[in-house]
C-alpha cells in the first residue's frame, strides 16, 4: 500500500503525523514534508495509514493498494 | 428595530419553502443547550432561514457546513458573524480572503506550528503546575476563573514573548470583548472599550521595538516588524489587527473547551480512572473533546456570488452560518455520533474548522488540554461538581463557555 498527501486539499490539521510519524513528518508550519509524493506503508502501519485516512479533517489523505 | 428592519428584507424575497425562524442564538442557557437545540435545527430541516437581524441562512448538517469550508471563494470570510455583516472589527488574517490570506498565515504558522509548541512544552507545563498547585489545597474552585482561563492566557503570553504576569489585563479584556460579540447593545460599549485596550497594549509593544537592527528572540510583535508581505514590510494597522486578533481567538476558545472537558471529567469517573491509567488516550479524550463539546455554535461567511446551494437561492451579500456543533454530531458523519467515545479513532471534526481558515492556534489549544488533564489529574485526581450548582454557558453568539463551574473535592491530612 501507498499513501499520499494531497497538498491542495491539506491545511495542516496535524492529525496524519500524531498518528504515524514514522511515515509522516511536519515541516516548521505544521504541513507535512512530503505533499503529492507517494510513500510507501510498511505492512504493520496499514492500520495506522488507514486510520490517519479517516481522521484527516479534509480528506487529504489517499491510500494506494498495490 | 432589527425586527422591522429584517421583515423588509426579507418580505418579497423567495426563500425557496426552507423553515422560517427568529431566534437570537446570544442569550446565556443552562449548560448543554446549545447542543440540543444544534440537534433539534439538524434533525427539522437541513436549512432555516433565521429573521433575526438583517436575516440569514442557517445549515445545519455536516455535508453543507463542509462545502462552505471548502469553497472559500464562494463563502467569504469578510464577516464570519452572521448577524453582522460589516463588524467593527476586522481580523487578520482571519476576515482576510485569498490570495492575501496565506502570506499572512505564513508569517505567523510558524510560531503556533507543532514543533513551537514542542519547544514550549516544558514552560508550559510548569506554568500549568503552579496553577494546580495553587487551587489544590483549598479543596474547591470555580474551574472556569481559576484555572481554565488564566492557564491559556499564560501559555500564550509565553509563546509570544510576553510576561505571563501581564495575564489579568489580558483576561479582563478577554471577558468584555466577548460579552458583546452576540450582538447585546449592552455589551457593546464594554467591548469596544476592550478593543481600544488591546489594540492600545500593542501599540505601545510596538513602539517599543520598533527601530531595532534584529528581532528579539521568541518576541512576536518584534518578529512583526521584521517580516515582510509581497516584499514590503506590514503596516501597523496590519500588525495591530493579526495581534488583536491572536489574543481574542486563543484565549477564550480553549477556556471554553477546558470547562467542556473538565465538566465531563468531573461527573464520569470511570474516564478519569481511564485516562490516569492509559495516558496515551490523553490526546484522543481531547479530540473527541473538541468533536462533542464543539464550542463553536455556528460560523458564518458572506456569499459572495447569486448560487443554488443545497435547495435554496442565495444571492451575493446574504449571510450563511454553517451549524458546526450540529454537523459535529450529525449521525451521517459519525458512528455514534451522539455519544463521547473517549477513544474514538476516525474523527474528522471540524471544531478546528476546515478549510484555508482552520484554526491556527489549534496545535497550542490541543497541547494545552492535554497538558492540563495530565497535570490536574496527578495532583487532583477525583473530583466533583460542587452539589447544588447550576451551571449555565455563554449563549452561541460568541464561542460556548460555561460561566462558572465549581468543582469540589477531598484534600488529604
């Protein structure tokens, strides 16, 4: 699975990397580092993608199968 | 007046069959209310038209409250209180619509961004200590006095540069500007006082640092000064007006939901036992904090073009308020929408807002909260809501605060 931040969607709520910062860090406003660049989710974070997935506030968040 | 003036505004006007209402939401209510009535709006109709002042729309589900979020261009931010389309005050960056906006939200993310507040956390912390050190003995407090509005005050204060003992004046002001934000005639001559005395304080901050070669570390008015907007530097009025404006929105709105969380805290102890016991729960008791106990009643944006939005005509100028604390507990968004369910995992309110205009503050207001559950509970462990009070909020006009809430409990030896 693959995740992705949509960076014209995302306003920085935060919640994607309390969630998974082993996947996701914030830059010095708050907004994820890596915007519309896909990463790869380890098999035993899936949980974690999918639920920082429905937690984003703007649905910023999109998830990939393989 | 504003009756007559309203019937004639909207006599003649098509409202497409939508419910007709006219109600002042700035009234006081016994605590709770607010919500209740949010649910009684949602569950009657997905969109009223409330006569009350120059008249606007009210929608009250969480598919509708997102779209006006999420179409700024459609859904100005000029005013965001309904009842007055053209405010005394103007917020920035908050009534600040794109493309200005976000060069101003980038001079001041920073400073409330995740890793600022990081860095604050200890100083914080110690801040909260001494404010539940300080009420821990006598074994009783009003919450919302003691505690719930000066640790906020304090943390701010501190995360701009400025001593933590100039948080009386801050509070008072805090107090009388938001005693006339629903709109009470009343009010209104406390508030414009209060806004004289910020924008004064700052004035003079201002004046202070103005002329320095470098910004003073950790001091936001100097950072001010130094920054630049389209590569010119920002007039007074404008660092006048983002200041004012930090100081209204951070202090009152995490005051309100700190009273929220501590009164739920207070009368369900198995969540206190569980959060002593599960600490890592902390921060998602907070989120659901900010989902059930939404302290914004409604937002309000001006429309900016004639459009068909959710069954009815709105025309360029109208007012709508989008029910927040309604769409927050709308059944259509959430599992169990009606309950607080402390470790909820998928929770995409909108009690930050959403959108371009999502709170910035909103890291600073949830380290907050997390903070203070750690800290209360270490030392105040059990607690009650002192038996015989009646607790009443602030009507939705501004944010919902509780008044008062006095809470009780055993002090050892």
């Amino acid at each position: 699975m693959r995740l992705v931040v949509d960076g014209a969607v995302c306003m920085g709520h935060g919640r994607c990397y309390a969630l998974v910062p082993e996947l996701i860090e914030c830059d010095d406003e708050g907004y994820p580092t890596l915007r519309d660049v896909p990463i790869d989710v380890p098999g035993d974070l899936v949980d974690f993608a999918e639920e920082a997935a429905g937690t984003c506030p703007e649905a910023a968040i999109r998830l990939i199968a393989d | 007046v504003t009756d007559m003036l309203s019937r004639a505004a909207t006599a003649g006007r098509d409202l497409g069959g939508c419910p007709v209402l006219h109600r002042d939401f700035a009234p006081a209510q016994p605590a709770g209310c607010h919500w209740e009535l949010a649910k009684e709006l949602r569950e009657g109709s997905p969109v009223y038209f409330n006569t009350f002042a120059q008249g606007y729309w009210i929608f009250t589900r969480h598919e509708a409250v997102k779209e006006i979020y999420k179409q700024p261009e459609i859904f100005s931010s000029e005013s965001i209180t309904p009842w007055q389309p053209d405010p005394i005050y103007r917020f920035v960056p908050t009534q600040v619509d794109a493309p200005d906006h976000i060069k101003y939200r980038r001079i001041l993310n920073p400073w409330f961004g995740p890793r600022a507040i990081d860095a604050a956390e200890d100083r914080m912390r110690d801040l909260c200590r001494r404010l539940v050190d300080e009420v821990a003995p006598a074994g009783r407090c009003d919450f919302v006095a003691d505690f719930g509005l000066r640790f906020p005050t304090e943390a701010f204060l501190s995360m701009i540069g400025i001593p933590p003992a100039e948080a009386d004046r801050f509070v008072r002001w805090v107090e009388d500007f938001f005693g006339g934000f629903g709109g009470d005639p009343e009010g209104l001559a406390a508030m414009t006082a209060a806004l004289d005395g910020i924008r004064a304080y700052w004035a003079q901050a201002l004046d202070e640092r103005r002329g320095e070669a470098e910004p003073r570390e950790g001091d936001l008015a100097s950072h001010l000064l130094h920054a630049t907007f389209d590569e010119r530097p920002l007039t007074g009025t404008e660092m006048l007006d983002m200041l004012t404006v930090l100081v209204l929105a951070g202090l009152d709105t995490t005051r309100g939901e700190l009273g929220y969380l501590f009164r739920h805290l207070a009368e369900r102890p198995e969540h206190r036992r569980l959060l002593i016991e599960r600490p890592e729960l902390i921060p998602t008791a907070v989120e659901e904090t900010l989902r059930y106990y939404t302290i914004v009643f409604g937002d309000g944006r001006k429309v900016t073009r004639d459009l068909e939005f959710h069954g009815v005509q709105l025309k360029k100028g109208d007012m709508v308020y989008g029910l927040v604390s309604g769409a927050n507990r709308d059944p259509d968004a959430y599992e169990d929408a009606g309950s607080f369910v402390i470790d909820r995992k998928r929770n995409n309110h909108m009690g930050f807002a959403n959108g371009p205009h999502r709170c910035l503050g909103m890291h600073l207001a949830r380290r907050e909260m997390q903070l203070a559950v750690q800290e209360w509970l270490r030392v105040i462990p059990d607690f009650r809501i002192a038996p015989g009070a009646e607790l009443t909020e602030r009507g939705g006009g501004a944010m919902m605060t509780l008044e008062r809430l006095p809470l009780e409990w055993e002090v050892a030896g």
